[in-house]
C-alpha cells in the first residue's frame, strides 16, 4: 500500500477535496439552535457556490438554519458522495468543513457579485430570490475539515482556504 503521506499524494488528495465540494450545488448544514436552555443541533440544507475558498449560501430568514447561522456563526457543513454512485456505502466520499458564519451587506460590491454568481449557477430561482428581503447571504469561511476519498484514505485540512493537508493514521 502506497505511503499515504507522500508529499504528492498529499497533493492529489488536497486538489481531490477542493473538486469533490466544488462539484455540489447544494451543502447539509449542521448549525446550532441555542434560543432554549440546551442548544438544539440542527441539520438541513441549502444550495451553495463555493467560490475564492469560501462558501456562500442565500438562505430565508424563515429557515431554522439562517436564524441559527445569524446567531451562532459556528457550523458545520458536510458534502457527500450520493449513496447511489458509491460502491461501499461505508465508505461513502466525503468532506466535512467547519466554518465560521458572516452576513454578507445588501448591496455591496460583493454581495452583488456573489449574487450575479448564484444567478449563472441557479438561474431559475435566483432572479426571483434576490428581490426577497428575507434572504441572507452568508459567507462561510473553514477554518478546519476532514475529507475522507475511502477506507485509509482520510486527511484533516487546515489553513487558509483549507490548504494544508495531513492523512490521518491509527499510528
């Protein structure tokens, strides 16, 4: 078995995490519900452009996941291989990132570009969406992860834009 912290498969394995989330059009969020007593973990979705090593998500402040989000800024996202293209559904591809949550301002330059990014990307529903006073942008930026391509063949990520790799062993 190849030596899963070979700088270059370390390499192919960080350029195979950023293409696996990039290929989404939606992320299952997992955000935290702390208006009670106890916070509530809360899992759901939304549909997601990943872009400049963030992610954005335009989500309705009558979701549970946006007031969570406007609340607590920590989460969770997870991005995985659909059960019906895996071959071993233990061993399912995947990437969990762990991000941090900021309300990008109503038009801003970046709000708009993000926006008219989102429109290319989901042209049937943004136009309408955008004119919502309701929705939110929100920018989620990782600040850790983990990304699993199969059996022995699992890293955490860290770093900027999640650049730095390493695999993770029982040693």
């Amino acid at each position: 078995m190849a030596d899963q912290n070979d700088p270059k498969l370390l390499k192919q394995a960080l350029r195979e995490f950023h293409a696996f989330v990039a290929s989404f059009d939606s992320v299952m969020l997992a955000t935290i519900n702390d208006e009670g007593d106890i916070p509530v973990p809360e899992a759901s979705y939304a549909p997601v452009l990943v872009r400049d090593g963030k992610y954005y998500i335009f989500v309705s402040e009558l979701a549970l996941h946006t007031r969570n989000l406007l609340r607590n800024k920590s989460a969770s996202l997870l991005f995985i291989e659909d059960e019906s293209n895996s071959s071993n559904i233990f061993a399912r591809q995947r990437a969990s990132v762990q991000i941090t949550a900021a309300e990008v301002a109503r038009e801003t330059a970046e709000w708009t570009e993000t926006l008219n990014q989102m429109e290319i990307k989901f042209p049937k529903m943004m136009p309408l969406l955008r004119t919502l006073n309701d929705f939110h942008l929100m920018e989620l930026t990782a600040h850790s992860g983990s990304y699993t391509a199969g059996f022995g063949k699992a890293y955490e990520l860290s770093g900027d834009g999640l650049q730095d790799i390493r695999h993770i062993s029982r040693r």
